[in-house]
C-alpha cells in the first residue's frame, strides 16, 4: 500500500471533523496541519476575513488535533506592516496556550 503525505494550510476549524482519520495519518508521520491566523484583533479579522471562523475555533480545533497527536503548525500569513508588527507575540503566545509547539 502506497502512503503519501498531506500537508493542509486551512483557515477553517472545520478539519477537526476528520480527527478519526488524522491521527493515524499522524502516527506514521504522514499528516501536518497548518493554521492559519491573520490578526488578533476580532474587529479586524471581520473586515479582513469576513466569512473564516473566530481565531478562537481554529486555535481551539489546534489544540484538538495536537492532544490528538496530529502535527499541527501556525502560520502567521499575510502580515500586514504597521498593522501586525505590535501583535507577532501574541500570535506566538496564543498558539503556545492552545498547545503548539516551535519545531526544533
């Protein structure tokens, strides 16, 4: 049997629905799910991203895959000068909290 790997950049929390199936990707090192997080600021994110989920639904799905064991990642993507430069720790922070680990 053939195995490829899936690498899935999302801004929905909506790939938690296959947390049956993820796991036992992740196990064989086959899976890493990528999320992706504009801004912290909700009235912002509004206006930016007015049909994507809360940043909460996406940390909080992060967070499900990651107890999971799924390999989950954080991509801070677009950043807007002036507009993301004073929250780029939050972002870390927030991840961190929500249980995602900096690959070393």
């Amino acid at each position: 049997m053939n195995s490829y790997p899936v690498f899935i950049v999302t801004k929905s929390d909506l790939v938690g629905r296959d947390i049956d199936v993820l796991p036992s990707l992740a196990r064989r090192s086959l899976v890493a799910i990528n999320f992706t997080i504009t801004t912290v600021n909700a009235k912002l994110l509004r206006k930016l991203e007015p049909c994507a989920p809360a940043n909460f639904k996406r940390l909080e799905a992060m967070k499900t895959l990651i107890e999971a064991g799924v390999t989950c990642n954080l991509y801070l993507f677009p950043i807007f000068p002036i507009l993301s430069d004073n929250v780029l720790n939050c972002y870390i922070k927030k991840a961190n909290d929500y249980g995602a680990k900096c690959p070393r």
